[in-house]
C-alpha cells in the first residue's frame, strides 16, 4: 500500500476508534455504573403480608406482585409508600411539569430555553440532569408564581395522568407517604389538598428572599432508600409501590397501567388556571413555538375579518382558517312589547357574545364587569361595563333592553370545566322575554381565558388555536310561565335557567360564584372550603 493510501486511511481509522471509545465510556461505563448502583444501594420495600416463605440467595431481585393483586380491604391501619413520578402519575418523564412551571410561572423565554436544554438531557444522568432542569425552572422564579402555579396550573395535569389503580391503592391506606427526588414545592400541594398524603419528602430548593437560585438546597437530590430510613428509621413501610425502572430503585412491576376517570377524582377540579391546554411534553412543546408566530399572524387576520366583514362573509372566513362553529336553534321572533330580546349565555370565554352575535347574524349588546381597552376596541360589537351596584346595573340593563337585543352571562366569570356557576338572579327581574343559550368551546393548545395574566390577551389566544370551536345552542324562548311575569321569583327563574343549561351541555350546577373562583385561585381560605359548596340541583 502507497504512503498516500496510508494517510487517506488515518482519517477513518482516528474516527473509528473514537466511536469505539464513545461507546465504551457512555455506554458500557454508564450501564455498569448503573447496575452496580442497584447492587450497592438499591433498596426494596414490598407488601409486609406477602412475603415469600421460600428461601433465595441474597443477589437475586426480590419478586413483587403486580398492583392489581393487592388487597385494598383492611388497610386503614396500614402505612404505603410511593412516589409520584412515573408510579401515582402515568407519564415517566417529569420534565413537562416543569415545562409548565416554566411557562405558567416565569415565561415564554424560559421555556424555550429549557426545550433547547432537552436535547442535552439526554447525556446526562439522573441526578445532573435534575440539577439542570431545577436551575433553568427554577433561577429566579419568584415563590409566590411558583406557589400559583402549584395550586391552580399542576393539579388539573396530575389529574389528568393520574395511574388509577396506583391511586386506588394509596387510598386504601391509612398512612400516605410520598418519598421523590422531584422539587417538593412541585407535588406537595397537590398531594396534599387531593390525594390527602399526610407526609411529603421531596427534594428541597435554595432560596434568597422571595426568588429560589435555582440550586437543590445543602441535603441535596432526595434518594428514595436513604430519605425512606430517615422517616421510618427501623421500621418497615407496610406496603410500596414502584416501577421497575433503574432510576426507582424499588423494582415492583406495574404491568397495568389505567386512567383515572373524572368522575374518581378525589376532589372535583372546577377551578383552574394557566393559559397551556395540553401537557408539554418535549415534542408537543417544540410544535408549539413552531406554531406560535403562524398562531399570532392567523389571530390577527381572524379578528380583523370579524370587525371589517359582514356577518356571513367573516363566519365564512374564519371556518376557511380552522374555527368549528356549530350551531344549533334559531332566532326567537321579535318581542311583542317592543323591547329587546334578554340572551342568557354560558360563560366559556369573552368571545361568547361575539360567537352569538354572528350565529344570529345580527348585532348584540354584551354587558360586562371587567373588560380591558384592548378587548373593547377590538369587539366587532357594541359593550357596556356593569358596576356590580345593583340597582344601577339594573338601571342600566333595562335601558339597553330598551334600545335591542342584550346579552348577559349571569355565572359572572369563566369555568373551564364542565360545570355551571351559580347564576345571578338580577337578569331574571328585567325581562320577560328570555332566551337561554348554551355555550361551549374546545381548544387543543391556548386557553382564552386566565384569572391571574394579562385578560387583554384572552381572545387572541384563543384565536391563536389551530382550530378552536364554538358549540352555540339556541334553546328557545322561556316559556311566560316561568318568568318572574309569571308569578316566579328571580332566584326560581336563574335556577331553572341555569339547570336547563347544565342539562343540554351534560354539566353540573354548582353554588360557586365568581368569589370563590377568585379565592381558589389567589390562595386564600377559599381555597379549602369551596369543594364543600358544589351540590347538583335537583329536578
């Protein structure tokens, strides 16, 4: 072989053996540090009253029964422990609950900046890469957003991945305990106010002031084995439940994994806040900031169709980009007395007014008690700011009754879920001639509505959707008999209106006002006791 052939192969043959010793230090080295980790310090704690009589040597695994076979009777007196992370909840990955504290807590950038971190995750092992996920979440971060987000963001997600027979289990329990190496102030209000766990060790975070530094604390990344002898010391945990993944460290298989269905919940979720609609999973989250500048352009174009255009021409516009409006009923007939038609409407976000208004075809007026500049001079319809005194709110709306067509939405603030609040009874003293209409929207990645950001935002984010939708359902005029002309009283009428909605939305009617919404979602004592005030009218 010639001396240029020689040096054409070094090439190759350098960068082959640098491959071979990638493989060896990342691959080989990590995989035999892994299991000598399980070897040396893995720690397995299983159900007390199911232990094997049979004898086995000391290195092998210790066997545990698959988590549909425990008894769930007669454990009252019995203490289990778990974790959180990929074990209560079905997603083994936590980095989209940090996405959204990052995102819902501090902001866009710093949700961006932990999705391009993602890729560099992947290298690193458990515990570093905790330690970066914690200081890009987390420096900076106030506590007061990170205490908002862990009351009205994280719930409704860990609801919704909840591993039902995991859940069904740690119930049946008389001593919940949760041991994770996830940041405490992530996962202990929620385990606390709905899943009822009595004790929360979870790792700590560094804090200056009001803001965390985004540094695990002194005690450093919680490990599950030494944390669980460090709360029960000698004495064993009667039952445990675990993955069999190595990060675990508890190999007890969960074969079957089921989802827990709202009406399980241990709480009911009404409220709830944060503008993301779906859980941030890498993938999911890289598709939204590709979305989100074509999101901005396609809001703008579809609000302004909805001010300049006609009504037919902008519905049919707005359909061409994506939005799903569906209607159902008609207009009622024109008042005999002359005087407007009252629209009762569901509140499902700003936009209700404006969605009702083009389903009709004609132009409404839409009373509000909070509505920004912003939201104002960009409704194609004409609104009036109520005042919350009674009587000249009522002054108010008997004048505009006067001149056309109005709207009101009596619950008084937005629910997300399914669920009706309490209605006020204020609308039913000044009309006659009522028609209720059922509202309902579905959107796949922006709420339009939020208690604690900017509310000037809310109906461009919602039209920032790819394809949200409107279900408008027309239900007819009431009836006179039951109206307050009738011989009915305020209240009586606001009842039947708001259960007659529930029924054709498949809803329920709750007691809840806008006050309690307000209370959950602020901190305050409403926060414990609002659960205890939903109750379903009956028939």
């Amino acid at each position: 072989m010639t001396a240029p052939q020689l040096k054409s192969m070094d090439l190759p043959m350098i960068l082959l053996r640098l491959a071979d010793w990638f493989l060896y230090q990342f691959l080989a080295n990590s995989c035999y540090r892994a299991a000598m980790k399980v070897k040396n310090n893995g720690f397995f704690f299983k159900n007390q009253s199911i232990r094997s009589s049979s004898s086995s040597s000391s290195n092998q695994f210790p066997l545990h029964p698959n988590i549909t076979k425990c008894n769930l009777y007669g454990r009252k007196s019995q203490t289990i422990v778990c974790d959180i992370n990929g074990t209560l909840l079905r997603t083994h990955s936590f980095f989209p609950y940090f996405m959204l504290v990052a995102f819902e807590g501090g902001s866009i950038l710093r949700a961006l900046l932990l999705l391009i971190s993602y890729p560099f995750l992947w290298i690193l092992d458990y515990e570093l890469k905790m330690r970066v996920m914690v200081f890009i979440t987390f420096c900076g971060l106030r506590l007061k957003d990170m205490d908002s987000v862990s009351r009205a963001v994280l719930p409704k997600f860990y609801l919704e991945n909840m591993n039902f027979q995991a859940f069904k289990v740690l119930d049946s329990a008389g001593c919940k305990v949760v041991i994770t190496s996830v940041p405490r102030v992530m996962v202990e209000g929620f385990l606390k106010e709905y899943l009822s766990v009595d004790r929360v060790k979870g790792t700590e975070l560094h804090t200056l002031g009001h803001y965390f530094t985004g540094l695990i604390s002194t005690s450093g990344l919680v490990v599950k084995h030494r944390a669980l002898k460090e709360c029960f010391g000698e004495k064993r945990p009667d039952i445990g439940i675990g993955t069999s993944s190595l990060h675990d460290h508890l190999l007890i298989s969960l074969c079957k994994i089921s989802v827990m269905p709202r009406d399980k919940y241990p709480k009911p979720l009404v409220f709830h806040d944060g503008r993301l609609a779906f859980l941030p999973t890498p993938l999911a989250t890289l598709s939204m900031f590709i979305w989100l500048p074509v999101g901005i352009l396609l809001a703008i174009f579809r609000i302004l169709v909805g001010i300049c255009l006609p009504y037919k021409i902008a519905v049919f516009l707005a359909m061409l980009t994506g939005v799903n409006l569906k209607v159902k009923g008609s207009a009622p007939q024109k008042s005999e007395n002359g005087k407007g038609v009252l629209y009762v409407c569901t509140h499902r976000t700003l936009l209700d007014p404006v969605f009702l208004s083009n389903s009709l075809c004609k132009p409404l007026t839409a009373v509000t008690y909070s509505l920004s500049k912003m939201s104002e001079i960009i409704a194609p319809m004409k609104t009036v700011r109520l005042t919350r005194d009674r009587k000249q709110d009522g002054e108010t709306m008997q004048k505009l009754l006067s001149e056309g067509d109005l709207v009101v939405c009596p619950e008084g603030t937005t629910c997300r879920e399914p669920y009706l609040l309490r209605f006020s009874s204020l609308f039913a003293e000044l009309a006659d001639e009522i028609v209720p209409v059922a509202m309902n929207t579905n959107v796949t990645m922006f709420y339009g509505t939020t208690a604690s950001g900017f509310k000037c935002l809310d109906p461009i984010f919602f039209l920032m959707n790819p394809r949200p939708s409107y279900d408008v359902q027309i239900l007819g005029k009431l009836p006179k008999e039951l109206t307050c002309a009738g011989g009915k009283s305020s209240h009586e009428v606001a009842n039947y209106i708001q259960r007659k909605l529930g029924h054709a939305l498949g809803f329920e009617c709750t007691t809840l006002t806008r006050r309690d919404k307000y209370l959950m979602l602020a901190g305050n004592e409403g926060k414990r006791f609002y659960f205890q005030m939903i109750i379903s009218y009956s028939t």
